[in-house]
C-alpha cells in the first residue's frame, strides 16, 4: 500500500517515478564475489575524448522535473515538492552518515563515476547507451548523498577512495560490482583487490 500510495503521490506530483522499486534491490556478497571474478581485468583507458555531456543526464521524467527530482524523492524523507521539483525532506548520507534538509546540500552520486566507466569501457560506447548508463535507475548505480562525499570521491575506484562509513563497504563494494557487470565494464588489478578485501567483509 506504501509504494502505491507513493506511485499516486508522483503522479499527482505529476512527475514520473523510476522505473523500478522504491529502493535498489538488495544484492548479497556471494553472488557479487561471483560476478567480480568475471569481470575482465584491465589496465584504465585513456581520458582521451571524455566529457560529462558524453553522458546525457538528467532525463526528464514529468513536468519540469527530471532524475535528480526522482532519486531524491526515492531516497528521502518526508519529501515536500513544488510541483515536481523536490524542495524539502529528509536525507541521510550513507557514505558519511550527515543527515540534510536542504536538497541542494544533497548530490546524486553515481555509483560507478561516468570518467570511470569511460576508462573501462564506456569510451566505446554511443552516446545514447552512455546516457542510459547516466541515467540508470534500475541498478543501484544513483543515490543522494553529502555533496562533500560525492566531490571526495570524484571519479575514483574502491582502491583509491572508501565512503568513511565502513558499515556501508560491504553493500558499496556489491553496489559497484553489480553496475560494472551488468554494463560489461573492466576493472584494474588493483580495483579488484580492493572489492575482494571489501566482499570479505560481507
């Protein structure tokens, strides 16, 4: 009845929700562990050519209010909107911890950083795909987080940055697992290990 009531309450909003469930699907460390070792390993691409705008994002998705205004409607609490955009609520960043209620204190991360799929893979890519991959609500591949976790964190891989949450590595590490294997993306040497060590923890 909540995710209905939620459904209507977009609706009304007049803003389209995400395709998929209220929240990711949950993964577990075995079937990640699984998918990372068949993931091909291979040294990071050029960043030859990458621009964000390779990425289109954010989509539209109702009456002037697009993916962002989806993920944290998705993502917060006791949400207020105008119209469809999201101007209030309640969110806890799971990288850190800090709580808001300003949504323009919160970013949307990208699970898998776009420079970083670039790198392994998505260089190849049409900007049509690169833009579903930006765009892409149905892995655990966008979360609202602190703007200061997501800026930290940058483009890089689990082997060179950690949320400081360290309850949340075990689900971080399945995360990212999960979005580079279904998008078919390399990983480094180093990356691997880095998610091995944090998959151990599950």
């Amino acid at each position: 009845m909540a995710a209905l009531a939620a459904a209507l309450a977009l609706g009304v909003a007049g803003c389209v929700p995400p395709d998929e469930p209220a929240t990711p699907p949950p993964s577990d460390g075995g079937n990640a562990v699984e998918q990372l070792s068949e993931l091909t390993v291979a040294t990071a691409g050029s960043m030859k050519g990458y621009s964000r705008d390779r990425f289109p994002h954010w989509r539209d998705t109702g009456k002037n209010c697009d993916v962002r205004d989806s993920i944290l409607q998705r993502d917060g609490k006791d949400v207020k909107l105008s119209g469809c955009n999201v101007v209030g609520g309640r969110w806890e960043s799971v990288y850190d911890g800090r709580s808001f209620s300003d949504p323009s204190d919160v970013d949307i991360d990208h699970m898998v950083p776009l420079a970083n799929a670039w790198r392994s893979g998505a260089d190849e890519w049409d900007n049509a795909k690169r833009g579903d991959f930006a765009n892409d609500t149905t892995r655990p591949q966008l979360f609202a987080v602190s703007a200061s976790s997501n800026r930290a964190k940058g483009d890089q891989d689990p082997s060179q940055w950690k949320p400081a949450n360290r309850s949340y590595w075990c689900k971080y590490a399945q995360d990212w697992v999960t979005v580079k294997h279904y998008w078919r993306l390399t990983v480094t040497s180093a990356e691997k290990s880095a998610l091995t060590d944090m998959l151990e923890g599950c």
